[in-house]
C-alpha cells in the first residue's frame, strides 16, 4: 500500500505494536489500556496507531509523555497544520506521521478508517487490540489478521 509520510522514516524500521479499539468499550478496558500504554512508554515500544477513538487519544497522551517512538496512522490526508506538540515530537525524531490518503481527503470516514487500519496493521510487527465490539470493524479486521498469523494480543 502507498502512503505519504511527515518525520522521521527510519522509525518504520523499528519492531512496531499497532494498537486499536473499538469507539465504545466497558471501563474495565479503559483502565488497562492506560495501564497498557504506560507500561509501552517505560518499555520504549513504538507504537502505530490511529490514536481515533477516545481510548486511542488517551493512549497517545501517555505516550507523548515518555521519549518512546510513536507512528500516527491518519485517515485522511494531511492538513497543513500540526499541531505544536505533535510538531515537538517530531522535531526530537520520535514521530512519524502516515497516510494512504492524498491531501484532497480531508473527512475521516468508515472507508478512510478501514484503509488506515489495514496500512497501520500491515507495518506492524504485533497487534494489540484494547476492545473489538462483536462484529465491529475493528473485530472483523483483527479476524483477518489472525487468519494471516500476525500475533494479535487483547487487553480484555
């Protein structure tokens, strides 16, 4: 799959963990999955994600706290504004920012969604997935990839 890329490339070549869940999950799941992306952050992993959905955003937020390498999956194509923060990181070499989607897709959709979970899960090394509602779009891709043998973890 194509993608286009703001930061440091070289993080690409690092042992990668996508993380993903569902927009909606039981508040047990949140709890671990701040417990999850703390431990991530003490342990240096990078992580790839979409950092979408409310437990994602929060991931991110923890994460940015440590000097771990992250990936930002978008789905959309980029907008001319990062944020400062996100602009800070990068200027440390610990972010890297990626989209299949060229600049004229500004709305995040289902497809957009779908697209950039499949690039995010195909340069990952290992899945871990907080929540997948039943049949959701997050389930039915996890079952794809453990169809394909790609290690995928769950937090529930």
């Amino acid at each position: 799959m194509v993608y286009y890329s703001k930061g440091n490339m070289e993080l690409l070549n690092l042992h990668k963990v996508a993380f993903l869940c569902s927009r909606k999950c039981p508040e047990r799941i949140v709890i671990r999955s701040y417990e999850w992306a703390i431990e991530q952050r003490q342990k240096g992993v990078c992580i790839i994600s979409g950092f979408h959905s409310d437990i994602e955003k929060d991931v991110l937020y923890f994460l940015l706290k440590g000097n771990q390498p992250i990936i930002i999956a978008l789905a959309r194509g980029f907008i001319n504004d990062i944020e400062p923060e996100l602009r800070r990181q990068m200027n440390k070499n610990r972010l890297l920012i990626i989209t299949p989607f060229e600049e004229d897709i500004k709305k995040v959709t289902v497809d957009t969604a779908n697209l950039r979970n499949r690039l995010m899960l195909e340069l990952a090394d290992e899945i871990v997935v907080a929540y997948a509602k039943k049949d959701g779009n997050v389930d039915r891709l996890v079952q794809e990839m453990t169809a394909s043998g790609k290690p995928v973890k769950t937090l529930s």
